[in-house]
C-alpha cells in the first residue's frame, strides 16, 4: 500500500546537498530517507529532554 505522504521543498546549498549524498550512499540509504532518519532521530532527542509533542492534525484519508 503507497503511503500519502505530504511533500515539502527544501532548498540547501549545493555543498550540503552533496555531503548529504556522500553519507547516505555510505550508509546505504536515499537521500530523502537520509534527511528523514536525521530529522527524525533529532526529534527524538528533542522530545527526550522536553517531552513529547502532541501533533493534532486530520486525517484526509477516509
């Protein structure tokens, strides 16, 4: 089943762009999926030290 997933631009310069590249064929990975796992991990350090964030969203999928 495809998920729906909402899509966001992210505008980065060149440079990162490319570093990014470089870790995520390292470890494996796309490198939307390498943005996802860092944002993600970086969330849940955040959410470590200052408690979880309460997402109140609707769902358009019925």
């Amino acid at each position: 089943m495809k998920k729906n997933y909402p899509r966001y631009t992210l505008r980065v310069s060149r440079e990162v762009l490319e570093k990014i590249g470089y870790i995520s064929k390292y470890n494996g990975r796309t490198k939307n999926k390498e943005i996802e796992y860092v944002l993600k991990k970086w969330i849940q350090e955040y959410e470590k030290a200052n408690g979880e964030i309460e997402i109140n969203y609707y769902d358009d999928e019925d």
